[in-house]
C-alpha cells in the first residue's frame, strides 16, 4: 500500500512539472533534441528553417568547377552578405548574419590564402566567370566571428574562351528555360551575349557580336513587352533572383540588330 501511495504521489509531481513547463509528457524518461528534418538546415540564429532553395547541382557547380554563378546564387539564397547589396547598409542583428560555421557549412574550406589580406577575419573564395577571368569574394568577419563586410574584386584575364564546345552546361539552358533563373541566365549572357561582361558601359564594342537571333535562339521569345521603353531594340527579360535587385535584364540593339548593351534593373 505505500509503494502505491508514493507511486500515485511521483505520478502526480510529474503532471503537475509538465503543466507548468506547458509539455507534454508520455513519460519521465528525458527526451533528447530532435534534429533538423531531413532536407532542412539551420538559419543563422539556430532556428530552423525551410528546406534550401539551393539545387544540390548549384553547390556541385561550385565544388567542382568554381563556378561565379553557383557562388553567386549561394551568397543570394543564404544572406551571405549582411546589407543584401543595399548602400548604406541598414542595421542587422546579429542572429541574422552568417558566422564562420556557416560560410564553412555552405562554400566548404578552400579558399585563397595567397589573397593580399587574407588571413583568419578575412576569407577570399575565388570563382571562375565566363570571358571576364576570376571573381573574388572576400568576406570580413568581425570580433564574434559574424560576417560584417562581403565585397567582389574582379581579377580579369587576358584568356578568353576559345574553341567552338559551348561552355555553358545544358543543365543550365534548361533551369533558364523551365525555372527563369537569374543565375543561368547570367551565366548564358556573359558566355554568349554580353559584348562585354566584365564592364558597363563597353568602352569598345568588340567585332563579332550576337545578333537579335542568336538571342532569341538563347533566350528564346518570353520577354516583358510592356517593360516601360522596351521594344524592337531592347529586348526585356525577367528572372527570378534570390533577392530583389537586378533581376530584369535589358538588351539593347543598334542599327544593324546586334547587341551593344546588356543592362539590369530590380523592376
């Protein structure tokens, strides 16, 4: 009979601990912390969140192949850069900026120590961008190991592409055509289309350059016509991008229907 007493008493001590704490308690064993769901990651703050929208072929690009595109849809889907391109940049909190787990979890431990600067605040990921040469992404820490600065410094190359082998994948002809990415269409303009990718304006306009068919071979027809000054000789396309800015892509035309411009807008 006392062994029932005290086991009715512990029984009641414990409901009486789990609705205070607003649990729910099947038993008094401990349970241990769930983790994340299969297909889910951790945000910045530890909390988590919705599956990645990054395509796991997006980090094989990068792994692989260095590819600017890749890194550059990583930084945009995962908040690399704390002022999401934005001047001045607005106050973040620190939950919302990346650590140096994270940039490790996302773009893994290669980086270019060689880089002047580089060191243990400093990492430089170096990226390989279509006839433009390299594109470094340098990212500063600051004392809690939190990103605070994320800046690109174009290294350009004397080499550009040669040979008739397209050197953009046709995986990413197809994310273009089925998904409108912003990532594979930049990555199509500056292999194909850009006259000259690696400034704005061209200070000279090549010789060869891509006609209003090799366009609409490209890019295909899909494009804003009611674009305020879009027409016959700037041609408008919409993508999808991450983020809110520079995600219309303008191509202008001259007289003789090649292209002598490729501009962005956010809308």
């Amino acid at each position: 009979m006392t062994r029932e007493i005290e086991g009715a008493l512990t029984t009641v001590a414990t409901l009486i601990v789990c609705l205070v704490a607003l649990g729910n308690c099947s038993s008094s064993t401990p349970v241990e912390p769930s983790e994340p769901a299969p297909g889910h990651s951790q945000t910045m703050s530890g909390h988590i969140k919705g599956t990645d929208p990054v395509p796991e072929a997006t980090y094989s690009a990068w792994r692989e192949r260095r590819s600017y595109y890749a890194l550059l849809e990583i930084v945009d889907s995962h908040y690399i850069d704390p002022c999401r391109y934005q001047s001045p940049c607005p106050p973040y909190a620190d939950n919302e900026r990346p650590a140096k787990d994270d940039l490790i979890r996302l773009l893994g431990n290669e980086r270019d120590a060689e880089y002047p600067g580089a060191g243990s605040d400093t990492w430089v990921y170096s990226s390989t961008r279509h006839r433009v040469g390299t594109e470094n992404l340098v990212v500063r820490f600051d004392r809690q190991g939190l990103v605070s600065a994320v800046e690109w410094v174009t290294k350009r190359s004397a080499a550009r592409q040669t040979g008739s082998e397209d050197p953009v994948p046709e995986s990413t002809y197809m994310r273009w055509r089925e998904r409108r990415s912003y990532y594979a269409i930049l990555e199509i303009l500056d292999a194909h289309i850009n006259p000259c990718p690696d400034e704005s304006p061209c200070r000279t306009l090549p010789a060869r350059r891509a006609t209003k068919a090799d366009v609409a071979r490209l890019l295909g027809s899909d494009r804003d016509d009611g674009y305020p000054n879009a027409g016959p000789d700037m041609w408008v396309y919409p993508s999808d991008r991450r983020i809110g800015v520079g995600h219309y892509l303008m191509i202008t035309f001259d007289r003789q229907g090649m292209v002598d411009g490729v501009g962005s807008a956010s809308e």
